[in-house]
C-alpha cells in the first residue's frame, strides 16, 4: 500500500515551546553535556520557569549513542514521570530521545509522553522521520530502530539554535541533508509526495550549504538548512535511502568517521554506480539524476550529460566544503581497511536502507566502491 505519512507538527520559531509546554505538568530533556556547559538548555528551561513546570536533564547522551546510554535515560525518566519530552541537540540526541519514550511504552513501564524534538543543527532530519540508529560498540554495530511510534508529535525548527555550530559540523551535517535528499528521490519507493520534499531539499542545499558554511552568522541561509533538513527527512522518512546509507553506517561504525563525512566520502562512488557510469547508463536513474540536476540550475542539455553533471558537481560541492579527498586522506592504514571490505560489504547489503537503492548491488560492487572511496578514483 502506498503512503505519505505525515504527523509532527513544525514550529519555526521559539513561541513554539511555549505553545508545547502549554497545559504541560512536567518535562523531561535529552541532550548531550555540551548543550548543559554552553547554556542553551536555557532555550527550554526559561520557558520552563517561567510556566513554573519542573524539568529534569538527561545529559549524558553521545554521538551514535548506544544501548546503555539509552537505558540510563530510560531509568531517569522512568523515575521522574514527566508527560513532556523534549530532545535538544542533533541526530544522536534525538534518535536517543525516540528511543527512550519508545521502549519504556512498548515495555509498558510509562505512558507515552508528548515529545518534541527542537534539532540544534541541520542535518539529520531526525525530527520528522520515524528512524532512530542505536550503537553496539562490542559488535562495531549500528541497529536502526524503525516504527511510525517514534515519530516526534512536533518539531520546532530555530536557526538561531545553529549559529554557534562550527563550519565542519555544518559541512558534516547539510552533506548528509543532500545524501538524503538524493537517496530519496531516486528511491524505489519514491512518489509525487516525496519527490516534492526531495527535490525542494536538495535545490535548498545546492543554494544555502557553502553561504552557511562560509559565513555562520547568515542566518536566511542556515533557517534555509534547517528546512531542507527537514524536508529532506519528510522524503526519506517515507521513502526510505539508498546504498550510500548502507556503506556509510558500515564505514562509520568500523572506522569512527561522522556519519556526514562517511556520507561525503562515498556519495560520488554510489550515485556514480547506480547510474551506470562503468558499465552502460541506466537510463532510469540517470533520468532521476537528470532531473535533480535541473531543479538545481545545473543541467548540461542531455539525460546522459545532466545526470553527469549531477555527480560531478556534487563532487565538486564535497571539495569546497572541505572534505577529505578520500578515505585514505582520514589517515586510516590501507592494510586495516583492505581487512575490513567485506566485512563492511556483507554489513552495508544487508542494511535496511539498501533495500531501497535503484540498481541492486552484488558484495562484489560494495567492496569495489571501498576501493573507489579510499584511492579517490577520478569519476
């Protein structure tokens, strides 16, 4: 059956944590120790004083955060019963957040809570998807946990809550916004509806990512990030990724790198791939490329010319924002990773968001794009 889902609600300024904590008895924060250090809880708990609703923190939350860290806020929360549930912070804190309030009702431990996810960067799209990643650091595992019951019931998108975020998280972050964007509208399960958000997205990114990136007080251009992020995961959220997803939590997990820059680093390799570009054009995807590249002025005439240009210009994009040329440049010994291909292959083909890529890919093509992504094959 096909669908569109569509639930949380999206405020675009502060007065939407007011409208949230209205008739609100007690909340509850998820976030991570920088966001307690810096003050910008203080964007929630003043709201919070001042409505005099009492308020606990969970701080302790990582990057790619894992089952403890996830049963840790489980028992703080469990404890304190709150019927507010507020995730401060990028992917992590709230793919944490959905994964506390899920579990302890599924567990029948607590009732729902209503949650809101206010994201502090522009990237993952958490706030509107119905995915969260979990770690298991003693299998080098990522396990993403997905149902419409993680969905967050409303989004409060603020770029003021961005400013501070320095230029290589911006870059880390808007590349996977477009990775999204690109995954999703070449989908298998693609439609009307979620090529519209995709399309929107990454015309956003391809306009807004280097302005936010050179100049971090330009705020037009990072609440322009924050809606293609958004929208971007409205897209993927329905119609799910692609191979380059699959690649990149495999190559994440086994080698510590952002997931943004994983991203970056495969995403020329993978969309060169599915377009054929080795090995005779598919004329399917390339239209979809092609079609890509028009939304975001850089056409070149031709189907096979456009869908061209599309890569290269996103390699191009990738440079400028001062990525890694390849794998190789992160530093990683080449006898290490060699050792690690097919482990990360067999990984990435049985990953979720594989199953959605256009063109089905054998062990064989995932171990070769490897290679592609640490050499830094010319395309």
């Amino acid at each position: 059956m096909k669908s569109f889902y569509l639930k949380p609600h999206v405020y675009m300024d502060s007065d939407g944590v007011t409208e949230i904590l209205n008739r609100r008895k007690r909340a509850f924060i998820v976030c991570d120790g920088f966001m307690v250090k810096s003050g910008m809880t203080r964007y929630l708990t003043d709201v919070m004083d001042e409505l005099c609703i009492p308020y606990m923190i969970f701080s302790d939350v990582k990057p790619d955060p894992d089952i403890a860290t996830i049963a840790a806020g489980m028992s703080m929360m469990e404890q304190f019963e709150p019927d507010v549930l507020f995730a401060l912070g990028g992917g992590s804190a709230i793919d944490a957040a959905k994964a506390m309030n899920y579990l302890l009702w599924q567990d029948g431990r607590l009732p729902k809570c209503y949650f809101a996810a206010v994201p502090t960067t522009s990237g993952t799209g958490s706030e509107v998807t119905s995915f969260a990643v979990i770690s298991d650091p003693s299998t080098k595992s990522k396990y993403p946990l997905i149902s419409e019951e993680l969905l967050p019931d409303a989004a409060v998108l603020d770029a003021k809550l961005t400013v501070t975020v320095p230029p290589s998280i911006t870059a880390d972050t808007g590349i996977d916004v477009f990775t999204h964007a690109i995954e999703a509208f070449v989908s298998t399960n693609q439609d009307d509806f979620t090529d519209a958000c995709a399309e929107k997205a990454a015309k956003l990114v391809r306009s807004n990512l280097l302005k936010a990136y050179k100049n971090p007080q330009d705020m037009e251009a990072r609440q322009k990030m924050h809606h293609a992020s958004c929208l971007a995961g409205m897209a993927f959220s329905n119609a799910g990724l692609g191979l380059n997803h699959g690649m990149a939590h495999a190559l994440g997990a086994h080698f510590h790198i952002p997931h943004g820059k994983a991203n970056a680093l495969l995403l020329p390799y993978v969309m060169s791939f599915n377009c054929g570009c080795q090995d005779g054009l598919r004329d399917d995807t390339a239209k979809r490329y092609a079609r890509l590249a028009r939304a975001c002025w850089i056409d070149s005439g031709s189907v096979r010319q456009s869908a061209f240009q599309m890569i290269r210009s996103t390699k191009g994009l990738i440079a400028n924002l001062g990525f890694p040329a390849c794998v190789k440049d992160m530093g990683i010994k080449e006898k290490e990773y060699k050792e690690a291909i097919p482990e990360m292959a067999v990984a990435a083909l049985n990953d979720r968001c594989t199953a959605t890529n256009p063109r089905i890919p054998t062990q064989a093509d995932i171990e070769e794009m490897y290679v592609e992504a640490y050499i830094g094959r010319t395309i």
